[in-house]
C-alpha cells in the first residue's frame, strides 16, 4: 500500500539558522522520489519532518491527505531508514526485523514466522539467529530493510542508507532496492547527496540547495534540462564560461565571454540582476582540427589526457590559459589527439544552456 | 624498552606495595586462629576453632548479622530504582536544570556519613518517626543512590539516541522504548550499580550509628565488641567476610570469562559475504 506525500510550504528553523526554507512538492502514490543536495541542504531535516520527530515551523505536511500536524512518529504510516541503520544491537535479527510486531503484541510465533519471510524477500533467509554484530554492512542494509516492510508502511523515507557501503556492493543495492520498492509498491523518498544515485533509482528527483528546492524533474530532465546553474553543475560536469546576454531570440541567445561570443540555449527568462553563465558539459563538446564557419569555436592545445575506462577525458588550454575538458566514448569512434597539438573546441548551440546561478525563491 | 634496573626497581616497587597492602590482612587472619586472648600472631600458642565457635555461638552477631542483610537489601531496592531514573532524567536534561539536580544528587557523596545520619535523624525525628533500620536505609539511600546514578549514567554516554528514535518509528510507546531498549542497554551498569549499593550498605558504619535506634548491625556489633575489650572473634568474623568477598569475586569473573568465550565462539560463526 502506498500514500501520497504532499510537503506545502514546509519550512524548519533551528533558532534564526532556516535549514528548510518554503518547501512544495506533492510525491505520488507508489513513487520513487528523491531529494538530492550537498551535505547540509536540509535533506535530512525534511526527512525528520515527514516521519514525525520534528514539527515544520511552517506550512503543512499531508499523507494520503491527511495533514499529520500534532501526529507522533508512532502513529505515522511512513517508517524511516536511519543514515546508521540504528539497528538494536541487544537483540538477534528476527527480532529486530520483527520489532514492530512485538511492540503490536503480536505472538511470538506469528513474528519468528513473519521474520523469515521478511528476510527472504531481502534476500537473508536463515540469518534469523544472528546477532547484528555478526553481519557485513550490506546484510545490515538489508535487515534495515525487511525491518522497515515489517510495518507494512505506505511510505518509506530513506536516509542516504547506501553510503556506508563499497562501490560495488553501492550498486548493487541500488538496483536491489529499486526492486523492493517496485515490489512493494510503497511511496520512497530517498535522500542522497549521491547524484548517480538519485538519477538511477527515482523516478522523479528534487534537487536541493540550502534549504530551497530548485528543481523537482524527472533525472533525464535533471541532466538535460537543469533549470538553473546550481542543478547544472551538481549533476553532472561542465564547462563554465561568465558573460553576458547581447542579443536574445526566443530559443537561444548571443552570449559574449572573454574567450568569445558564443550561442546557446536560452528560455528562462532572467530576473533583473541575475548573473548569468554558459555551461557545455564535456560529453557535448568535440574537438575538431578546422575552425567550423558557424561561432562557438576556441582554439585550444591539447594539454592532458586521462583514461577513465569507459570514457576518455581530454584536456584542452585556451590561448588565455583556460582549462577546458571534452569527453568522449572509449569506442575507437573518435580519433584521439595527441598532447600538444591545436584543435578547436566546438559545440552545438542547442547542447549548451545559458543559466541563471539560482532560482529565486518563489515569494508570496 | 625497560632497562634492567628499572625493571628491578618496579618489582621491588610492586612487592612492597603488595605487602603494605595484604600484610595486615594476612595477620589479621592468622590471629583468628591463634590460641590467645589477644588477637595477634605473636606469640604463636597454637591452633584453634575456638574464637569462630564462640562467633557461631553468639546471637547478637547473628542478629546483627540478619539486620545488616535486610537493611542492604532493601538499599538495593530502593537505590537502584532512583538511581537508574535520576540517570536517565539528568541525562535528559540540558544546561542550568541538569548541573542543579546533578549536583544534589551528587551531593551526599561529599557530606560525612555522620551528618547523612544525624539530619536523617533530624528530619524524622520532626515527623515523630523512631530511628530504627528504616531510617538507616533511608540514610543510606540517599548517598547510594547517588553512586548508582554515577555509574548508569556513565553507560548512557553510550547510548545510541537513533535507536530510541528509531524504536518510537517503529511503532513503540516511551515505555516499550524504555523496556525494551534503554533498560537492556544499561543492565551491566544497573547489575553493578546494585552490588556497590549491597556492598556499601554492609560496609556502612557512620550513618547507620546515629539512625540504628536499638538494632545491631555488623559494623555498629564490631564497633562495640572492639569498645568492650577485643577478642579474636573480631578476627574469625573479618576473616569470613573477606572469604566471601573474594569467593564472590571470583566465581563473578568466572561467570564473566566463560560468557565472554560464548560470545566469542559466536561471533567466529564468519558473517558470509555479500
Ligand atoms: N537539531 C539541529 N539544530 C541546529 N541545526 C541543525 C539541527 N539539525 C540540522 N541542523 C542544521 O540544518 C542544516 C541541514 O541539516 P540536515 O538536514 O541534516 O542536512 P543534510 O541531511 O542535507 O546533510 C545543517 O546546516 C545543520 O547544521
Ligand atoms: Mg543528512
């Protein structure tokens, strides 16, 4: 079962310091969604407000329409993965996983029985008897997990559950709980400051910036399509170029850098004041040896190439002594240039985006 | 690296040191056992039971004996309650309202038994009520208590506040919460918190003389045999108490030993790797 979350101008204080500032956004029913934002943006805050343990200091939370205002985190259908797990170390894992069974007066055979079928679905069948401390961390993950579902919760808040694991085991457990939650079909929200992670798993992502939201989208809309010069560059790389506007169409615009004018992208219209940068992300760049006619062409030397595996970053220096990077697959595809010899530094108008730094706060 | 004088200096250190310490002990037992009237070792007249018979055979120890025992029983019960809850609500507090109710708590401590046991006899006396072993209890509590609340509020430094929260999450009431993972967390400082109440209550003298009304207990039944002139029972009934106090120690740390290798040989069962 899955609810609706509806966060409505959600803001929290901690004295005069504001660490969620006018939240909006309604999570659907069986949703993946994830907050995504620097340590410190408030993710956490707005976590600790949807399961109870802290009151907004203004606006509304609602789940399944019901606003939870005065509700106590036991009486909440959301259940919360804590950043460490906080599993109970004194007790062995069915009665952990079984926790709020117990605290329901369920009998203790109904709860060992319910246990083990929580921990198949996790993938742990038989560890019932193990003490927590006996676990590695991605089985811990995992009791964390079947801990949760035991509350049959109609949503699940996630607290970066995954960062204390390795690379690979990471991996696997995104997919894993993507899953779960496909399975479940519960409402998760997810809170990472893990970009590849909010993109692969969610199906929507809010991205967050000092207690403001400043883009909620889907992740290829996130990637492609950042709203501001905050989400383009914490998702994902960019060539960042400080100018200003000289002549705008309704699509695109001329805008003038010291390395030259260049055209890009362009719908928001700016705020007054607003400074304004150009971003190419490095898999949108190509380097070319003839200048192409049309603009957006830097001459540049080829200065350092580093091999990532999969992709091949290059690393090019304007005349000015600027360095700026291009990406490209490791297919045999492209040619590689050598270090030290001239190229261009060329992109299509329609891959590059003139943003603004921030989205101002909506007032009113 | 130790150099070798050093190393002779430190052994010599430790011996002295152990003798300082057990040497009275070790006389003071062999006088139990010497055949004279005055408890010493020297002159050795010879062997004898006879100083622990005429300790069996005395009913006022006895007494004594069975008043000293409920009187620190009933300092557990109550000691380790308050205790454990002034801990717990101290460490819930912050600023100003904390250091004032930790420094009353605390405070007995510092206060000489002798006046534990002189107010306490004050403030019931006021009320009407007798001294007797009710009021050593009382008086008794009122310090004991306080070491309990030092020692469990030393093991909620511990404490993982996320699983509080995480239990209240997870459906449990404050009292489920408290039951079910605070009281759990702090069962070794509350279990040694009771045998310092059991301990100290037994060992207590000062405030137990002013607030004892009529009833004996060990110490106050020692302190009077040694007034009315000193005989070697005084001996046979300290060598008992030391017997049993390391017979309990040690069968403790046993217990302990063998519940640390259970431990152990369960976490070797190797967590399989994801
Ligand atoms: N209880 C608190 N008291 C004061 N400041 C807090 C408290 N909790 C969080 N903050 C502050 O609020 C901001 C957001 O914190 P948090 O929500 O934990 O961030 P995130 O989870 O995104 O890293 C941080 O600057 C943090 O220092
Ligand atoms: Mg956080």
């Amino acid at each position: 079962m899955s609810a609706t979350v509806e966060l409505d101008r959600v803001s929290a204080d901690f004295g005069s310091f504001r660490a969620v500032d006018k939240v909006s956004v309604t999570i659907g029913a069986g949703e993946f969604f994830s907050f995504l934002g620097p340590s410190g943006c408030g993710k956490t805050t707005i976590l600790r407000m949807v399961s109870g343990f802290i009151a907004p200091s203004e606006g509304h939370i609602r789940i399944g329409g019901e606003d939870m205002d005065g509700i106590r985190p036991n009486k909440r259908p959301t259940v919360l993965i804590f950043q460490n797990l906080a599993l109970f170390p004194l007790m062995p894992v069915w009665e952990n996983v079984s926790f709020s069974l117990e605290m329901r007066g369920v009998d203790k055979a109904a709860r060992r029985a319910r246990a083990e079928e929580l921990l198949k679905i996790v993938d742990l069948p038989g560890a019932g008897n193990k003490m927590i401390s006996q676990l590695s961390g991605g089985q811990k993950q995992r009791v964390a997990i079947a801990r949760a579902l035991a509350v049959e919760p109609k949503v699940m808040l996630l607290d970066e559950p995954l960062s204390a694991l390795d690379l690979k085991l990471r991996q696997h457990m995104r997919a894993e709980l993507r899953a779960i939650q496909k399975r479940t079909n519960v409402t998760f929200i997810y809170i990472t400051h893990d970009q590849g992670e909010a993109l692969a798993m969610s199906d929507r992502v809010a991205v967050m910036s000092q207690g403001r939201l400043q883009q909620v989208a889907k992740p290829e809309d996130i990637y492609n399509n950042p709203s501001n010069g905050f989400v383009a560059s914490f998702v994902g790389e960019n060539n960042v170029f400080d100018g200003r506007i000289i002549a705008s169409q309704t699509t695109t615009a001329r805008f003038e850098t010291d390395l030259g004018v260049f055209e890009a992208a362009f719908n928001t219209p700016p705020s007054s004041d607003q400074k304004l940068r150009l971003y190419v992300r490095p898999e949108y760049a190509r380097l070319v040896s003839t200048a192409p006619e049309a603009s957006n062409a830097i001459a540049v030397t080829i200065s350092d190439i580093s091999f990532e595996g999969n992709f091949i970053n290059i690393h090019a220096t304007t005349d000015q002594g600027r360095v700026l990077t291009v990406e490209t697959r490791n297919d045999g595809s492209s040619d590689i240039p050598e270090t030290g010899s001239r190229r261009y530094f060329t992109f299509d108008a329609q891959r590059a985006r003139i943003l603004a730094d921030e989205t101002q706060a909506a007032h009113s | 690296m130790i150099s070798k004088t050093s190393r002779i200096i430190l052994n010599v250190y430790v011996a002295a040191f152990l003798i300082y310490l057990l040497a009275p002990l070790i006389i003071m037992g062999g006088a139990a056992f010497n055949d004279s009237r005055f408890p010493s070792v020297y002159p050795w007249v010879g062997w004898t039971d006879r100083w622990f018979l005429d300790l069996f055979r005395d009913t006022r120890m006895w007494n004594a004996f069975k008043n000293t025992i409920l009187v620190a029983l009933a300092v557990v019960a109550i000691s380790v309650p308050i205790g454990t809850a002034a801990a717990i609500l101290v460490n819930s507090l912050q600023g100003r309202v904390r250091t004032v109710l930790y420094g009353m708590m605390v405070a007995p401590i510092l206060t000489p038994g002798a006046v534990i046991g002189i107010s306490t006899l004050l403030f019931w006396h006021h009320f009407s009520v007798p001294s007797g072993l009710h009021l050593s209890t009382l008086g008794q509590c009122s310090y004991i208590s306080a070491f309990v609340m030092l020692l469990v509020l030393a093991r909620l430094q511990s404490f993982d506040r996320g699983l509080e929260e995480a239990a209240l999450d997870l459906g449990a009431s404050y009292s489920q919460v408290l039951r079910r993972i605070l009281l759990p967390h702090l069962y070794p400082a509350i279990g040694a918190g009771a045998a310092i109440a059991f301990f100290q209550s037994i060992e207590n003298f000062n405030t137990t003389l002013f607030t004892r009304g009529p009833y004996d207990t060990l110490t106050v039944y020692v302190f009077s045999r040694v007034r009315s002139g000193i005989t070697p029972t005084i001996n046979a009934l300290a060598l008992i108490m030391i017997a049993v106090t390391l017979l309990a120690a040690i069968s403790y740390e046993i217990y302990r030993r063998r519940h640390e290798k259970v431990l152990l040989a369960r976490g070797r069962g190797n967590p399989d790797s994801d």
